[in-house]
C-alpha cells in the first residue's frame, strides 16, 4: 500500500452526527475507511470488519486492494498521528457497495457532495476558509474567536511550511517541536493540556479561550521569525528555536497572570460550555459553572 510522504493534516467531515477523517492526498479528499466502516455499521470493532472484508474484496478480485488504499496518516483517537487506511471518493463507493446498511444511499449522496466541495475549493481556495468559518458559526462560536482562530490556522501554517523547508522530518518532529512551544508557553504539552481539559479526539484549540488561542499564535509567529532571522536548519536547531518562541509567549503569559491574579490555563472548553448551556423557548440561559470540582484520579 502506498504512504503518503507530504505534510498531512486531518480534517474532520461529519456524517448523521458521527465524525469521519479525511485528509488531502493527490489533491483530492481521502477518507478514513474504518471511520466510515463504524458509521455505516454501528460496530466498534471496525478495523476487524475491515480487515475481514478487505480479504473478501481481494479474494473475489473487486479490486485490487493494494492499489485503491494509501495508508495515510491521521490522527488518531488517543492524540496520536497513526498510519490508517483511506481511500479517495470513487474507492469508497465501492467498497460501500459491500456492506449491507441502510445508511449506505445517504452516505453515498453525503459523499458525493462532500467530493464537489473539494473541486470548488481547487477552483477557489477561499471556500475552504468560508467553510470552515461556516462550520464553526454553526457549532456557536463566537465571531471574534473564529477570526483569532483563522488567524491561528494561518501562522500554524506558515511554521510548518519553514520547518518542512528546514529539514524537520514531519509527524514526529514536528509533535516535539510543537511540544517544545507548548510546554514554553503553558508548561504543558499539547497532549497534557488536552489532558487537563478533559478532552480526548477533540481539536485542542478548537476548545482554548480567547487568551489561550493568543498565546499560542504568539508563540508560534515569534519561533518562525526566530527560525527566519538565524536562518536555522535542522532538528536541533529548531528545536531551540521552538524553546526560545515559546519562552516568548510564556513570558507574557506569566505577566498577564501577576497583573490579573488569574491564571491563563484553565478546564474551560467549549465542549463544557455547550453541556452547560441550554435552550429555553428560543432563550439563551447559561449555567453557572460548579465551584467544586472532583479530584482527577
């Protein structure tokens, strides 16, 4: 099977309330099979029911296999980027004719809908940006937030470009790297602050308050004008380079918190403000949150 070697990044599509993987590979939308396996069947044993049917699809020469499916990274459930099995649009409807689900004419119009977005996209990249703006409008941020979060998306963006021209090898050295800012700005690595957040495959910083988002942007754009200036090359060297951004940002971050008494870092998401937040005769009534928190275990 082939592995993608350029820089990946999951995106999530949502289907009946059940969220899928996808990622762009050979410019087009590639989907997680086991994601769609566990949403046409209902099984949580998904990549048991894939490995089975994959050797009923080879066996009975569907297709072959080997040449359909890339095993692509994404990220997984744990935090973690793993090697998965997608496949683009057109292979996914073939292998949807294989499972018995009356989901399956309804995902195959969602799927479909799904690949002519991304040709608009190709032919007018800022649909992309108004969808994504569109899907968090509709999740109930906030328009200040998602403009810091777009914002947010775009300085990400142009560090990984310069640590990808730079030598950093992806996934792993990039989650260090990351980590490095992280842990310089918050003292905390982004899987310890998911931790600390009580989140699991939940985007992290889709679910940071406004300050939080701000820090890390600072944190960031400060380690790509630190990398540019000394013009650093190499994991080592980045590496201090991520150190140093972050240490910016952390700076900062400690000087907010003695002028305010009130620490930066909190369990907020936006997660628990929606399961504390409830809809009254076309009212808006939020709950007050509770003082007592139970000891993490």
């Amino acid at each position: 099977m082939s592995t993608h070697k350029k820089n990946i990044t999951t995106k999530i599509s949502i289907f009946k309330g059940k969220t899928i993987r996808k990622t762009i590979h050979k410019n087009e939308w590639w989907f997680s099979i086991i994601d769609i396996i566990e949403v046409l069947t209902g099984t949580k044993r998904s990549r048991k029911y894939w490995n089975d049917l994959k050797k009923n699809l080879k066996n009975e020469g569907y297709f072959e296999v080997s040449e359909k499916i890339g095993q692509l990274k994404l990220l997984a459930l744990d935090g973690k980027i793993r090697e998965t099995d997608c496949a683009n649009t057109e292979t996914v409807f073939r292998i949807i004719q294989s499972i018995p689900s009356p989901k399956a004419e309804p995902f195959k119009r969602w799927l479909a809908r799904v690949g002519y977005e991304r040709i608009q996209e190709i032919e007018d990249p800022e649909l992309a940006t108004k969808r994504t703006r569109a899907l968090y409008k509709a999740k109930g941020y906030s328009d200040n937030w998602i403009e810091k979060r777009m914002r947010g998306i775009e300085v990400r963006e142009t560090l990984t470009d310069e640590w990808q021209k730079r030598g950093a090898k992806e996934d792993t050295e990039y989650a260090i790297l990351t980590a490095e800012i992280a842990k310089a700005t918050f003292g905390m690595t982004p899987a310890q602050y998911k931790k600390f957040k009580g989140l699991k495959r939940e985007n992290l910083r889709d679910h940071m308050e406004d300050l939080e988002l701000i820090l890390t942007m600072l944190g960031e754009a400060t380690t790509t004008k630190i990398t540019k200036d000394r013009d650093s090359k190499g994991f080592t060297p980045l590496k201090q380079d991520a150190k140093e951004g972050g240490e910016v940002a952390g700076s900062a971050r400690k000087d907010i918190e003695k002028r305010t008494g009130n620490r930066i870092s909190t369990r907020t998401n936006f997660l628990k403000h929606l399961q504390n937040t409830k809809s009254v005769a076309g009212s808006t009534l939020t709950q007050a949150p509770n003082k007592k928190r139970r000891k993490r275990k």
